[in-house]
C-alpha cells in the first residue's frame, strides 16, 4: 500500500487529478474497514492538494449530518439539513460550490479561516448517505474542474467502498 500521495503542482489541474484518482484507487482496499478508508481519503486529499485547508465527510443518520473522518481543525460535529453549505447540498442532493463562503446565505463558519467549499452529496440508491465536504483558505479554490474529479472518486468510494447496505 502507497504511504503517501504525491500531486505534482506543475501539472495542469486536470493531470493532477489524473495522477491522484490513479493514487487513491490503488491506495484504498475494499476489504478494509470503511472508515478507515475514508479516513485515508481525507488525509490523501489535504496531502495533495495545498488548496485544501480541510477535507472530511459528513455522514448522514436520517435527520442530519454528522461529522465522520476528517483532515483539518476541529469541525462543527452536527449539521440541520438546509443549514448552511453542507445542509444545502444535501437537501438538493447536488454539488454545491462557493467561491466566497461569506457570500452564502447561512453559512456555518466552523473555520473562521475559510474563504471557499465545495460540497459533493454521497447519494446511493437515491439515498443519501453523507457528503464530502473540502474548504480552502483561499477564495475561488474550486470549480467545475474539482466538481468533475471529486464526483467520480465519490462514485468509487459509494461503488467500492461503502458498505453494500449503505444508504
């Protein structure tokens, strides 16, 4: 298994993406523990991408959002559906981006730091498990480029990885 992942920053965003889906589909393994892996998947994501302030997943109960693993500063642990960027993007069930986090109405400021999120709902069998949810420090961090990439690894975490009953 890789110790590491590695994104070369002199790369256009798109091959780095390349690089790092190839990466985290060699370093997570079925056969190990869910959270585990996503934990590793966290940790991958603020590892290669210096953008990303905080990565981690929100996990969703039937009522709300829970925080799961995460990579960053202490987080917000509990989250109402349509409450801020994370309720918003699973009570619509879409990727929600936010070049400027104090522009979005509601929004939870877990990490007086953050300036832009990205969101991507987990949705399984038209349930929704939980969401990906990465900020950065800088404002614009991401856009449909992160969208396209974090969408197809968060199909291979809900197709390879999440338990079968998931959702």
């Amino acid at each position: 298994m890789p110790e590491s992942v590695i994104v070369n920053n002199s790369l256009s965003i798109d091959e780095q993406y390349v690089s790092f889906v190839k990466q985290v589909k060699a370093l997570l393994v079925k056969e190990d523990n869910w959270l585990s892996n996503l934990s590793n998947f966290t940790a991958a994501l603020k590892q290669g991408f210096g953008k990303i302030s905080w990565a981690g997943f929100y996990l969703y109960d039937g009522n709300r959002l829970y925080l799961g693993p995460f990579q960053g500063k202490v987080a917000c642990t509990n989250i109402e559906m349509n409450k801020g960027v994370c309720g918003t993007a699973a009570q619509r069930r879409e990727t929600v981006i936010v070049p400027d986090v104090n522009k979005f109405p509601g929004h939870i400021a877990c990490d007086g730091n953050s300036r832009s999120e990205i969101v991507i709902p987990l949705v399984k069998n038209g349930k929704l498990i939980g969401l990906l949810d990465l900020d950065s420090a800088e404002y614009n961090s991401f856009d449909e480029t992160d969208e396209k990439y974090l969408q197809e690894l968060c199909l291979f975490l809900i197709d390879e990885i999440l338990p079968q009953n998931a959702g």
